[in-house]
C-alpha cells in the first residue's frame, strides 16, 4: 500500500487535470499557491520537509505528510456572493431552536408517508445528539445584561470545546450515508450489469466532503478516548442500519438524508451567528486551517469564519442533492447533477428540485454540452 503511494507520487504530477472541466473549477492554478513536499516534481512552491519527515507525520489529522494539493474527489470552490446566498432567517433571542428548525430555514414539507417518516426519524436523531453532545441553547431572554462568562454558565451559549464537540461527532457521522448509497449502488451495478445513472459519483464526493469537514475541525481538537469510543459506537449502528435501510428504501434514506442536513444548515448557522454577534470570540479571528485552504481555495488569510461559511454552502448542498435525488425513481432516473450543479444561489434558496426539474435540468446540461447554448 505505501509501496504504491510512494510510487503514484514519485511519477505523477501532483495536478489533478481530469477533473479541471468547464464546469467545475477545481483547478490548483487558482487562488493559492500548489505546493507538494514530493521532490522532483515541477512547481513546487514549498521547501521540502526533512527526509525523516516525508512519508510519516503524526497530528491531530492523520499520519499523512505535509503534501498539499489536489488529492480529493470533486470539491467546490464558492464565490463570495455564493457564500452569503443561502436563505436563513435565524433569531436567536427570544426563539427555541425547535422552532427555528421548522420554521426559519428552508425546509422542505414532508407530504407522504415516508417523507414523515424520514423527517420523524431525523428529529429522533437530531434529539439524540443534543444530548449526547450536551447541547444547550436555550433562548436568551430579551434585554439580559448577563456577561459572556454568565451566558455560557446559563446555557445559554456554548463554549468552544462545546461546539467542537458537537461538529466533530456530527461531521463523524455525516460522512456515512454517501458512501453507504454510494456501495449499494456500486454493487448493484455489478450485480445487476447495469449502469449506474451518475449517481455514485456525486454520492462518494458528499462523503468525502463530509469527511474533510471532520479532518478541518480535527485540527483544531483532540477527541477524548471516550469521545472516540463514542463515534465507534454510533458508527457501528449507524452504518448498518442505513445500509439496510437503503436496500429498502432509497428514496426514504435521500429524504432522511435531505432533513439531516436541513439541521447540519442550522447548526452552522448558529455558529456563524455565534462568532459574529461576539459570543464566541475564541474563532473570532481565528485563522482557517491549511487543509481548509486548499480544499475550498481560500486565501491565505483567510479566518476560520470563511472555512464555517463553506462548510454550511456545502451542507447546503447536500440539503439540495439529496431531497432532489428523494424525488427521482432510483432505479432508473439519471443523476441531474452527474454533469454540473446548480451554484449556491439557486441551492441556497430551494429545498432541491421536483423530478420534473430534474429533467429539464438534465436537458440544459446536454444542450451545455453539444454547445447548443
Ligand atoms: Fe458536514
Ligand atoms: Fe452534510
């Protein structure tokens, strides 16, 4: 395995052209610098770390070495405009985060029995959690002089090692449907020989976007054993039950999905909210992390502000994807969004697309493609 690492690095560029299309600007030429610790290779804008050091490092991420660059699946890269184009209405004083939830994001009405269903299941979970990450956000009562010390002593506004905690086992967990979709969907391609329809793709990035998520909060905390042991669990459980759930229903599993990250929308919301009214002053000006950097294609001062308000675009993204993929039929329907996705001011503002959307959107990308428009 480390035989084959060693060897892809030492004979391919570290550019990743394949993915450089029209459509998708996932391009290391843009915004920052490429930079790689592998000797030999052109454009290395970076010194090279000792010998020692190249292929193992030990920190809060991983073992990997300090290798920057394109190594991911797909991964957007939002204009300024994008980043603040996602409809939220979010009060806190005075409103319950219940009711925000139903009532103050874009949300998608569950009309059928297994939309119910899906969204019951989600509020189960979304309970679940708060009280596993000790979640407390109580309403701040109107004109209250209490100071920040106080606030947080009240419940009413979370710490930093709080809100690390909730996104990690959040982010820990996000990371599975994707790629669980993603396997049913692969095998039953093989078993089938049948092709898949450009779901399977869209379903890994998701997960491998979840998972960037965790390693960029990762470095900014090291999880407890018992935190760990945590996530192992829910990890267990939450895999096979949504492996199994997907073999059954698809459709139920997008919309489960779609509510999940209706709540994913709102927590990171409130985090943005939270550093911006000054209640939480510890990310205030905090810098965003370098793997955020090269994933989003931030600028090199970029705070870790930016990093949270592409984090909750591409929660808003799957928000879209997967209440849209609910409305397709699985086992026929192409993936609208196997060749280009809508931008962030049309995901930010709709819960996702109707089939029939779907479908003129598919039509668009052709008509794209064959260079009729
Ligand atoms: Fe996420
Ligand atoms: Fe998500």
């Amino acid at each position: 395995m480390l035989k084959t690492t060693v060897l892809r690095c030492a004979n391919v560029p570290l550019k990743r052209t394949f993915s450089t299309t029209f459509f998708r600007p996932n391009n290391l030429k843009a915004a920052t610098p490429i930079t790689t610790a592998v000797k030999g290779v052109e454009d290395d804008t970076r010194s090279i770390p000792p010998k020692s050091d190249i292929l193992t490092k030990h920190d809060a991420v991983s073992t990997v070495p300090d290798v920057r660059g394109d190594w991911v699946l797909f991964h957007p890269v939002y204009s300024p405009e994008e980043l603040k184009a996602i409809e939220v209405t979010f009060k806190s004083e005075g409103v319950s985060a219940f009711l925000i939830t139903l009532e103050q994001v874009v949300h998608r009405d569950a009309t059928t029995f297994a939309d119910k269903l899906a969204a019951t299941m989600v509020m189960i979970a979304r309970r679940g959690f708060d009280l596993v990450s000790r979640y407390k956000h109580k309403p701040i009562p109107a004109n209250h002089n209490m100071s920040l010390e106080e606030l947080r002593k009240g419940g009413y506004v979370m710490d930093e090692s709080q809100w690390l905690m909730r996104i990690l086992f959040l982010e820990s967990i996000a990371g599975v449907p994707g790629m669980v979709a993603a396997t049913c969907r692969h095998l039953r391609s093989l078993r089938l020989m049948r092709r898949d329809a450009g779901w399977i793709h869209t379903l890994l990035e998701e997960a491998e976007n979840e998972r960037m998520h965790l390693m960029t909060f990762m470095t900014l905390k090291q999880p407890s054993i018992f935190f760990r042991a945590m996530i192992l669990g829910a990890q267990g459980v939450f895999y096979n039950l949504f492996f199994f759930s997907y073999l059954i229903s698809p459709k139920t599993c997008h919309r489960f999905v779609g509510y999940l990250e209706e709540e994913a929308v709102i927590t990171y919301t409130r985090a943005i909210e939270e550093i911006e009214k000054g209640r939480l002053p510890e990310w205030a000006d905090k810098p965003a992390p370098g793997i955020a950097k090269d994933y989003w294609r931030l600028p090199e001062n970029a705070t870790l502000l930016d990093v949270i308000y592409a984090v909750r675009s591409d929660e808003t993204t799957h928000r879209f994807v997967n209440h849209s993929l609910a409305n397709l039929t699985p086992e026929n329907d192409v993936n609208p969004f196997a060749l280009r996705e809508p931008d962030m001011l049309t995901k930010g503002v709709k819960p996702g697309f109707s089939r029939e959307e779907s479908a003129q959107y598919v039509k668009e990308s052709h008509a794209i493609m064959e260079g009729r428009v």
